[in-house]
C-alpha cells in the first residue's frame, strides 16, 4: 500500500512540476519572429545584393571601439554618403539603436549602449549604390 502511495505521490509531483515549466514558459514573451516579417522577407533579396556589394568594394567600413567612443570611418570618405548605423543586441530588443551620420570619419560616444555584445548593420551608399556591412562589437 505505501509503495503504491509513493508511485502516486511521485507522478502527481512530476505532473505538477511539468504544468509549472509550460505556464512559465508559455509567459515569456518569444524574440525569435519580428513583428514585421513579411516586410523584412520582401526586402530580403535587397538586404543580400547590398551586402554582396559592400563584399565587393572590400567591406569599406571600419568600426573600432576604444573606451568611450565609436570611431566609424571608410577606406574612401568621399564616395560615401547616407550612413546610418544600427545597433542590434541579439538578446533584447528593447537596447536596439539607430543612429544616422552626416559626416565620416565619425566619433560617436556610447554611453547611450549598455555593456554586452552588439551586431553593428552599417548601411550607407557608395556613388549611388546601396551597401551593408555587418560587424559585431563588444561594449565594456
């Protein structure tokens, strides 16, 4: 009779402890899909061409972190123009920024960015021709 109790008493547990991790789970709220994934999808083939063009042209951008301070420049500042830098934390949406820059070299302070790993998407346009670069910078 005891041992049938134990048997019982052990999968009640388990069941309880089962329903727990899916109600936990099932409240979090899930990063994996953006809102607007059509759009993104459409836009996708794009997004390829202009980083297959920045690959050809030697992926111009340069991003350097140095205490304080974001240095973005290019191996040719005069072809460059409508820079506009993104920065991607890739566990949590809410510390995503976008800035735009009108004039390259750039210093840009970041105290704006809080400290983890961030993916830069650096898109800007060479003598008419959409380009995109991507790096991954770490903020200290």
């Amino acid at each position: 009779m005891r041992f049938r109790n134990g048997i019982i008493i052990g999968m009640v547990a388990f069941m309880a402890f089962i329903l727990t991790l899916v109600i936990i789970i099932s409240s979090k709220g899930s990063e994996l899909t953006s809102d607007d994934y059509y759009v993104k999808d459409q836009n996708f083939q794009a997004e390829i061409n202009a980083r297959q063009t920045a690959s050809d042209l030697g992926n111009p951008a340069k991003v350097r972190v140095s205490n304080d301070t974001l240095s973005v420049s290019f191996t040719d500042n005069s072809t460059v123009s409508d820079v506009e830098l993104s920065f991607i934390r890739p566990n949590d949406k809410s510390l995503d920024r976008t800035i735009k820059i009108s004039k390259i070299p750039a210093l840009i302070p970041i105290s704006f960015l809080k400290k983890g790993n961030y993916k830069v998407e650096i898109v800007f346009k060479v003598k008419g021709k959409n380009c995109e670069q991507v790096e991954d910078i770490t903020i200290k």
